[in-house]
C-alpha cells in the first residue's frame, strides 16, 4: 500500500502527506495545539488523533485527497474548458488542488470531532473527569476550526453546484457518524439485525460518501460531462467501499493478528456471517465469535464483496483515457482488494 501511495504521489507533482499543513500551521491551531499539549499523559483519544498527522504510514489519512488529484489528472481537461488549460500544473487545475485540500481539511475535522468522549460512559480507569473535559473541549474548537476553514475555501471556488456536492457530503457524515453514535456502547455486545445492505448503506455516508461526492466535484470544476461526473462518483464510492471492506476484514485474514486482536460486531465479516448463521445461533455463538466468524462464511463473503466494489471501481475508470493517472487509480483499487 505504501508504495502505491508513493508513487501515486510522484504523478500528481507532490507528496500528499502533508495536504493540509498550511491550515494545520495556521496561528490560530498553533495556539490550539499549545493547549492540546496538556493532555500529554492523559488517556484522551485526541491525543491519538493527533499523532496520527504526524505518524500516518498505516492509515493513510491523506488518500482521500491524492485519488482526487489522480482522478483530476485522469480525467484532464475538459473541451469546454480548452481556453484555461495554462491553469494547469501537473494536469491539474488550481481549483481542483484546493478542492482536494479542503476535502482533506473535512475528514480531518470529523476526526477529530469522532475523538469526543462520552462523559456519561466514562469509567475510574479512564482517568480524571477534568481531563476528559478538557479534552472533549479542544476537540471541538480544533474541529470546529478546521471545518470553518474548509467552508471558507469551498465558498471561494465560486462553483454553487461543488458547494452544493460538498455540503451534501458533510451532511452524510454526519449522519453516518451518528449512527456509528447509536451502536456505540453495543460495540463489544449484540448488534440489532442490520443486514448487509443496511450496513451499504452506513458506510457510504459515513466512509464513502465525502470521496465519491469530491470527486464528482473535481469534474464539475474541469466542466467535464454529467457522463463523466457520474464516473468519477463511481470510482469513489466502490474504491472506498472495498477500502473499508479491506479494513474490517484485516482481524480475520492477518497471518499474524492474534486471538485477541479487536474488531468491530458492525464490521461486514460479522454483519455477514449473521445473515448466514441466523439470529437465535448468532446470539448462542457471541463468546466465540471471532473463531465463529473465521470458520464460517462471513468472511469469504466480505472478501467477494470487496473485490466486487472494486472491479466497479475498475469498470468506471474504463471510461478514462488510459494514462498513469488512471494507472494510479487502478492500482489503488488492486492494494485494497488484495489478500493474503
């Protein structure tokens, strides 16, 4: 994955790792950063957050703007937008650069803001209620800032119909992450009967939505066709749906996870295997599910299901002249559907 990463990033002109380090160095998160610094020592997931901008070589919290960029310069320009090709640097229009960046500044902000503990489910050994506090309150304002930041780049790239996709997609987030809220506390208990299409439907808003929604918007701002809009939408959305399959999958097919490696009773495999085990045996198997789920056909299942988003994925790049942009993309479709 790191390597499809860094050469995806020689083709788009520059390393993506650091997208949104003119904001994240801005005098008002400096000051913000100040304060975060007297959470060191503490058990708040803030601090968490925070070290992964710096130490970011497993999560890649940058992809989502490095496949904009790669779709933008796959795409390339538009025939209605010939007389503004000396705009361009690397393929890519201004615009579209500044819109990977703001789509950056998004999931960053709703990441932390995801940090927010819940006073009410906090324990004795999660330390000092003070802490937490603390804690929650930086969250918001650092949050707050970066999505404030983020709306003010959006509103001047002077396109109604981007603001207009972008906001929709802060709206999915939104009500993705609420309800991830909801089975919060039932993470480590019994899931409701969700279904798989169910959980489709979750995680477009709250993983796949913000990507296939910007890109889409990348094309609207070349003044590319509805046709080509609509592929760009596409690749996103399947890319991202088998990058989160690929993700939920990893504490089953891991050669070297352990017994007890963690893992979510929302994840597909368990979503899945539920389906095929039925309700009653489901709640009978809860001790032992994580063997449960290895041994029955849960996870076959999610492997399917992500190699199916990500020949769609490939099916919608198909529609892109061929190029190392489009290479790129590809490759990136293969890193996540790929299994030992």
């Amino acid at each position: 994955w790191s390597q499809v990463v860094s050469e995806a990033e020689k083709i788009v002109g520059y390393p993506t790792s650091f997208m949104s380090l003119r904001c994240l160095l801005s005098d008002e998160l400096s000051n913000i950063a100040m304060q975060v610094r007297k959470l060191v020592g503490t058990k708040h997931p803030l601090l968490d957050t925070a070290r992964g901008f710096v130490y970011d070589s497993r999560n890649n919290l940058q992809m989502r703007g490095l496949v904009i960029l790669l779709i933008s310069k796959a795409a390339g320009p538009s025939t209605a937008e010939l007389s503004f090709q000396h705009n361009m640097v690397s393929g890519i229009y201004s615009s579209q650069r500044s819109l990977a960046e703001i789509t950056e500044l998004i999931h960053t902000a709703f990441l932390v803001h995801r940090g927010i503990v819940n006073i009410g489910e906090l324990k004795s050994c999660d330390g000092p209620l003070k802490d937490m506090q603390f804690g929650n309150k930086m969250a918001v304002l650092s949050g707050d800032f970066l999505l404030a930041n983020a709306c003010t780049s959006l509103a001047q790239l002077q396109n109604t119909k981007v603001v207009e996709l972008i906001s929709s997609a802060i709206g999915d987030l939104v009500q993705g992450i609420y309800y991830e809220n909801s089975k919060s506390s039932e993470e480590n208990c019994l899931t409701d009967d969700i279904g798989i299409s169910t959980w489709k439907e979750q995680v477009f808003l709250s993983h796949s939505a913000l990507l296939a929604k910007s890109c889409q918007a990348a094309m609207e701002l070349a003044k590319h066709s509805a046709e080509i809009q609509d592929m760009a939408f596409q690749y996103g959305k399947h890319m991202s749906m088998s990058h989160k399959l690929h993700s939920d999958l990893q504490p089953f097919v891991k050669e070297s996870s352990s017994d007890t490696m963690a893992f979510s009773l929302n994840s597909a495999p368990a979503v899945l295997h539920q389906e095929f085990l039925g309700r009653e045996a489901w709640i009978k198997q809860i001790r032992e599910l994580q063997e449960a789920i290895k041994a029955g056909k849960g996870v076959t299942s999610a492997i399917d299901l992500c190699r199916c988003h990500g020949n769609r994925a490939l099916a919608a790049l198909e529609r892109f002249p061929p190029s190392e942009a489009r290479a790129a993309l590809a490759n990136i479709v293969y890193a996540v559907t790929r299994f030992p």
